[in-house]
C-alpha cells in the first residue's frame, strides 16, 4: 500500500483530509498533495504513518462490511 493509496482508503471510509492531517500532525495541503501526486514520495514516518492508518481504516471498513 502507498501513502497515496492509504490516504484514498481513509477518504473512502469517511475521512476528510483534514482529519488525516491532523491525525498525522501535517497540513492539510500536504495530504492533498500526497493524493494528487505532487509529492509521492513523503517522508519516512509520515509515509509509514500513512499506510498504518489506511490499513487500520481497512480492517475497520471490512469489519463494518461484516455487519450489513
């Protein structure tokens, strides 16, 4: 998973990316950066970050699924 792929996850799953701004202690421009591709490749920690949260975003979605 990318960063760009995890942040899409979050988005799908609700959140804004302000929410995953401040979530990740960044900007919000830098988010919509990350997802636009004008900056595919952050840092180290808020790219691990990144896909930390959309794998958690993942399971919490399908879990989600289970219950419909």
């Amino acid at each position: 998973m990318t960063p760009q792929e995890a942040i899409q996850i979050m988005i799908d799953a609700g959140a804004t990316q302000g929410d995953i701004a401040i979530l990740c202690k960044v900007t919000q421009p830098a988010i919509s950066q990350i997802l636009s591709g004008k900056n595919a490749r952050p840092n180290y920690t808020l790219g691990t970050e990144l896909v930390r949260l959309g794998k958690l975003a993942q399971r919490r979605k399908g879990k989600n699924n289970e219950k419909n």
